[in-house]
C-alpha cells in the first residue's frame, strides 16, 4: 500500500486568547525585536499513513483530526499529503 | 514599512527523541488508527514583521529563530514569508 506524508497545522481559531503567542511576543519585544507583532503559536504534526489511495488517506486524517489532534471548539486544522516511496519491506 | 507575514516550523531533529509524538502516535492506534506512524510534533508560529526589505525581515526572523524560537542544539527552523498589505494608518 502507498505510504503519504502528511503535515498538518493546528492553529488556535483568531477568536481564541493566545497565552503562549503573547508571552513570546513580550520576550521578542524585551530582546529588542519589536517589530515582530501579532504572534500566535500551534501545533505542526507529521506522520506517514499508509492506505489505499490518497482520498482513503484524508478521510484517516481528517478522523484523526477531529477525535485527537484539533479542539474543534477553538482550533482549525490544515493539512498536506505526499505520497513516498514505500520503505522495502 | 512593509509588513511580512511569517510562518515559521520549529521542528526536533530526526535523532532526538520525540515523546508527545509517541504518545499520540499511541493515542492514535488505540484509536484504531494503526495506519499512522512515525508520529512528530513541532511548533508552529505565525507573526507579523515590519522590515525595511525582504531580506531585512529574514535577518529580524533568523535572530529571533536563533535566540528565542527554536534551540538551535535539538531543534530546526524554517519560515516563509510572504508580504501583507500594510494596515493603514
């Protein structure tokens, strides 16, 4: 079966406080960087997902999204697919 | 000053070890997923840059990947940059 890589991006909804974003943004101001603004943090997940063909390969991801790696309540997720060349057995 | 949009991969290099990942990549195959593996996870960042230049912002980025975003010992960095239409003022 065809092995794909996937990236995927889960980033906190624009609506949602970003803690983490703002305490990075203050340490980039302190360090003189101050023309680094609007900073926000998420999460980059990769993984290989073996399956039949690339649409089967999404519809495994996009589960796997919403039951595990993105709050869906506050996060969006995005995700990319390869197909790589499958490791010999 | 133009204002760039950065978004910038913090990532752990391949020879360390990667914890959250392995527990999500445990999460998943009890979740049946047993088709993901070699589970990574890294941070994702976006900010805004206000530069002279391109390459003015990508010296501000590589400062900021180098002292605060990213150690430099176990991790790597990447960004794209892309300019945004200044907000008026």
């Amino acid at each position: 079966m065809p092995v794909y890589n996937a990236r995927i991006i889960v980033t906190l909804r624009s609506s949602i406080l970003d803690p983490e974003g703002t305490a990075i943004e203050h340490a980039l101001h302190e360090l003189t960087y101050t023309s680094c603004t609007n900073v926000r943090v998420g999460k980059y997940i990769t993984m290989n997902v073996e399956a039949e063909s690339e649409e089967n390969a999404r519809e495994i991801l996009d589960q796997a999204c919403r039951k595990l790696l993105a709050n869906q309540v506050m996060e969006d997720y995005s995700y990319t697919l390869e197909e790589t060349e499958r490791e010999p057995a």
